[in-house]
C-alpha cells in the first residue's frame, strides 16, 4: 500500500472521498423525494376561486378524447391523452387545471392526474387541441380515456 507523507494510504482516502459523496448523494435524492411527495397545496400557493371562476367551469368541455402510445428513444411507454377544449362563455381564461381520472374494469379510479393543458390563453368560444402525456400507467387501467373535469381557472 502506497502512503503520502502523512502516513495515510490512498485507498483509504478514495474510500472517504466515495463514502462523503454518497452520503451527499443519499441527502440529495431524500429531498427530491421530499419535494415530489409535499402536499400540492404546500408546493404552489394560488388564491383560491371565486364565485364567478367555479360558475364558469361549466361553460368549459372536453370533447374527443383518445388514448395513444408510443415507445420514446429509451424504449419506455409513453402514453398520450388527446382531446379538444372548448370554452363556451364570454371571458378569456389564461389558466386551467384540470382533474383527469383513469378508471379499471370495474370502473374504480385507478389513476388521479391533474393536467394544465393551457399555454396560451382559449378565448371566447374558442375549441383548440391539447396532449397531455403520462410515463407510466397502471396495469389494471381499463385503456379508456379518463374523465376530464375542470377544477380551477383563472382569468
């Protein structure tokens, strides 16, 4: 075993040098997983809705939604919604979130997704296209698009 002039070998100062990287390591991916499972609430903070934002949900539909999937450049399933939104009122909305819901054969909710399919403003009697993709589905998911229900805007 080599030694520098202190009298300490080299494999043992790689070995420290592994072990306080892994440890920096182990900290840095136990906050990540900290950060994804923080409740949303804690995670964005956004004023809540008004009377005349939830009347408005109503006025927003879901139409042609389909299902499709497509294998990426790593050999992962990628799973892809497609649909249409229409906003049937008289106010732009810059914002929207919406509550997609995948269900099993025996129509149980496996799978609870909440999408922003806006990133430009849907005006007034406006339809336009969305996509909103998922890496990985449940096994027991029925292969049906989910419901979509819009559950926040913004003007």
């Amino acid at each position: 075993m080599s030694r520098n002039e202190r009298g300490v070998s080299t494999p043992i100062i790689i070995f420290i040098v592994l072990g306080a990287l892994a440890v920096l390591l182990a900290l840095w991916v136990i906050e990540l997983h900290r950060a994804a499972t923080r409740p949303t609430s804690l995670r964005e903070t956004r004023p809540p809705m008004g009377a005349e934002q939830k009347a408005y949900l109503s006025f927003l539909s879901f139409s042609d939604l389909r299902m499709s999937a497509a294998v990426n450049y790593l050999g992962d399933t990628v799973t892809y919604l497609d649909g249409n939104i229409t906003n049937k009122g008289t106010r732009p909305v810059q914002s929207l979130e919406v509550e997609l819901n995948f269900v099993d054969t025996m129509n149980q909710v496996v799978l609870r997704e909440n999408a922003h399919p806006l990133s430009t403003p849907l005006q007034p009697g406006e339809t336009r296209a969305f996509r909103v993709s998922f890496g990985h589905m449940p096994v027991d998911w029925n292969q049906a698009p989910p419901s979509a229900k819009a559950v926040y805007l913004e003007f």
